[in-house]
C-alpha cells in the first residue's frame, strides 16, 4: 500500500464515530458495562490519530511533532488504567 496514513485515519475516524453513536445516556444503558469497555477504545485513537498526522504531512513540520508529544504525555498520565485495561 503506498498510502498506510490512510488506513490509520480512516481508523481513529470509524472508531471515533462509534463513540459518538454510543455516548447518549440511551447507549449508555444499552450497553452498560460493555460501553466502558467500547470507549476505552479512546486510546487506540490517541495512539493512531497523531502517527497518521505524522505520516500524512508532506514535510515535517513542528505542529504534528508537538500533537505526538502531548498525546504521548497525555497517556503517560493514564498508563495505569491502561494497564489495567489491558489485563
């Protein structure tokens, strides 16, 4: 594939949309605990989301490389419910 940036961005898209059809009090209680498990999915983007900004910019660039670094300290901050999510 010449174009991976694509299949990351499509990705995080379909995923964030899942979590946007999913987060009405409705959904909430349709899923109950499966829509925790659902919106965990969230760090899946976080992690996708700035690699497909990195590979999608024609030059490297400050901006792309700053976005990685703040999704990268962000899950720094949460590394202990994702490990605990990934048990």
């Amino acid at each position: 594939m010449t174009r991976p940036y694509l299949i990351l961005g499509m990705t995080s898209w379909i995923i964030l949309l899942l979590l946007t059809c999913t987060s009405t009090l409705w959904a909430q209680r349709k899923l109950k605990n499966r829509w925790q498990i659902l919106h965990n999915l969230i760090y899946i983007v976080a992690i996708l989301a700035p690699i497909h900004y990195l590979w999608s910019v024609k030059i490297l660039s400050p901006q792309p490389v700053l976005y990685a670094v703040a999704a990268l300290a962000l899950l720094t901050l949460r590394y202990k419910k994702f490990r605990q999510w990934l048990r």
